[in-house]
C-alpha cells in the first residue's frame, strides 16, 4: 500500500494551466478508472475535484480536468486563479478493495 | 445536505485506546460504504478503513490491522472506530468519510487524536 507518487509543488501565473501527476501501478491507477482529486486548502477539509479519472462533480469548475494514461493519472487545472492555491491530492481504488492516496502537491499562483 | 461529525479524539498514552465517532445526516446513511481517512499533522492523507453498507465487508490499512476496529450502527447513522495499542505515529486528525461508487465524496471536519512519544 505505497503511495500513489506525486510531484511535491507545481506553480504557475494567473491565467496560466498546469498539470499534476499521479503515477501508482497497474494494482491501482492503471487498474481501475476510479481515480479521484481532492483539493484541501489550509485548515480545511479535502473536497472532491474530480471522480472516476474525469467526471467533474456539480458546482466544481470546468476548468479542473483530469485524465489517465496508463499507469499515471493527470490532473490538469487550466486558466490558474489565486484560490486554486491549495494541496491537491489524488486517490484510486486499489486491487486489495481498499483505496490509496498520493503524496501530495503543493499548487503555488505565483 | 450530507454532514459528517467527528467526535471522541483526544490526548492518549503510547498502547492506549480510543474509540472515534460518526454522526452522519442529510443522506441515507445505511445505503453507503463508510471510511475513515487520516492526516497527521504537516503530512499527506492516509487512507485507514472502510466498510460497507450493511457492515459486511470490512477493510483495513496495514498500517492498523489488528488494533484498529471499524464498525456501524445504521439504527443510529453512526459510525466508530476503536484505536487500541495506540502509537506515536497514529497521532493525526482523522476523518469519517461517505463513499458513493467507488469515491470518496464527503468528508467530516475530523478530529485529533494525539499520542505523545
């Protein structure tokens, strides 16, 4: 049960996109198409960005995306504002009917 | 409105025990798998237990197999884990989680649980 490895920060300038990776194994992300984000500012609970790899929930902003490609999973926030700042994580459903989550990323606007 | 409160967390002695709470409302609670998630301090989220909806299928983390117990009162729209042997490394703020097909959807605003080392 490591893991899911995730880059520690990721910045960028108003306006612009970036993306987040989430890299597991073919136990986890690879395996399933249950991948979710979760974006938790300071002090806050985690709130549910993105669900089944792509599906947005309601009220979450079209400008989260997310995708698979094998055994990496992307989370890609386009048009950056300032209260996108935040640590996003990602989680998958796992082999062993448990769930994982990533190390975490730190989103910097700069 | 889907709300999920914590309760019972608190300052415990190395190989104590604590037993943590769910008080859940808005939804129907006897319908959905459970979790508790946790956080320890400065740290990253850790997923800790699930069980399903009618307390059937039960799930745990390595990390607190065999001390941790999950378990539900869907009579009460309660859910409870019960933490003995507790560590150091088990102090965090833990939270009780909805699952809704295969995601974890709605979170609680925790509750701390500290063992000093």
């Amino acid at each position: 049960q490591s893991a899911l490895t995730q880059p520690a920060s990721v910045s960028g300038s108003p306006g612009q996109s970036i993306t987040i990776s989430c890299t597991g194994a073919s136990s986890d992300v690879g395996g399933y198409n249950y991948v979710s984000w979760y974006q938790q500012h300071p002090g806050k609970t985690p709130k549910l960005m993105i669900y089944d790899v792509s599906s947005r929930p309601s009220g979450v902003s079209n400008r989260f995306s997310g995708s698979k490609s094998g055994n990496t999973a992307s989370l890609t926030i386009s048009g950056l504002q300032a209260e996108d700042e935040a640590d996003y994580y990602c989680s998958s459903y796992t082999s062993s009917n448990t769930y994982v989550f990533g190390t975490g990323t730190k989103v910097t606007v700069l | 409105e889907v709300q999920l409160v914590e309760s019972g967390g608190g300052l415990v002695k190395p190989g104590g025990s604590l037993r943590l709470s769910c008080a859940a409302s808005g939804f129907t609670f006897s319908s959905y798998s459970m979790n508790w998630v946790r956080q320890a301090p400065g740290k990253g989220l850790e997923w800790v237990s699930s069980i399903s909806s009618s307390g059937s299928y039960i799930y745990y983390a390595d990390s607190v197999k065999g001390r941790f117990t999950i378990s539900r009162d869907n009579a009460k729209n309660s859910l409870y884990l019960q933490m003995s042997s507790l560590r150091a490394e088990d102090t965090a703020m833990y939270y009780c989680a909805r699952e809704a097909s295969v995601t974890i959807d709605y979170w609680g605003q925790g509750t701390l649980a500290t063992v000093p080392s």
